[in-house]
C-alpha cells in the first residue's frame, strides 16, 4: 500500500472532515473509494462480490438435495 500527499485548501480540508464524519467515514475512505473508482479497480471487486453472490445462490450442499431447519442446524 502506497501513501499520497495532497495539497488543499485549509477551509476546503476542513470542510471535507465534517461531511465525512457526518457520513461516519474519514476523508482518507473517501479518496480511497473515488480514487478505486476512477481507475476502474472498484468495478472489478463489486463484479467478484456479484459473482459470490450468484454462486451462492445457486450452489447446493454436497450431501444432495438435503435441507436443514434453523432448529436442526443450531441443535446441541
């Protein structure tokens, strides 16, 4: 992992900070995020996500068509 130095306006910087913590994240997540967009490397990973998700869907057990209740599965 890289870091990146950034020159910004005083006010501009602080600005940012309060959005951000009123979002819950920090600047740094968010230039983070827009820099993973920008050079495409977000789409990619949101991509693998969809693609669990869809084999998580479709996937069966190894044991056949067998299925469990919420009850069977947290017996002790």
């Amino acid at each position: 992992m890289a870091n990146l130095t950034i020159t910004l306006d005083d006010e501009l910087l602080k600005q940012a900070r309060i959005r951000a913590l009123e979002q819950g994240t920090s600047v740094n997540a968010v230039l983070r995020d827009y820099l993973e967009a920008y050079a495409g490397t977000r789409l990619v990973r949101e991509e693998k996500v969809m693609d669990l998700l869809r084999l998580s869907q479709t996937a069966t057990s190894r044991r056949g068509e067998k299925t469990w209740t919420r009850d069977e599965l947290h017996e002790r």
